[in-house]
C-alpha cells in the first residue's frame, strides 16, 4: 500500500467519522477516486500565484 493510498484511506475514515456517516466498502474506491482528483486540483489552484494586493472582482462577468 503507497502513503497517498494510506492517506486517502485515513481522510475517509477521519471525515466518515467527523460526520457521522457510514462508508460502505463499495463505496471507498469510487470516494477515493474523487478525493485524489480534488487533491490534484487544489494543488493546480494553490500554484497560482496572486499578488497580496489582488482583490476579488465585485461581479463577475464572462
């Protein structure tokens, strides 16, 4: 078992446990998938670098 699978498998069971909610083990790929694809994206966010004087926009228009 890699660390990033004991990770993800620790976060479900902190999280499952913090809510109240049962995992069933069906279940666990599928959420650790997700999980990881979560990681990846929030890492791609953080690496975007802003200035300490960006400030968000009031409306945003596409």
């Amino acid at each position: 078992m890699t660390d990033d699978k004991q990770e993800i498998d620790s976060l479900i069971d902190a999280m499952a446990a913090y809510l109240g909610l049962p995992v069933e083990e069906a279940y666990r790929a599928g959420i650790a998938g997700h999980l990881a694809v979560a990681h990846t994206i929030a890492q791609d966010v953080l690496a975007f670098e802003t200035s300490d004087e960006a400030e968000p926009a009031p409306v945003f228009k596409a």
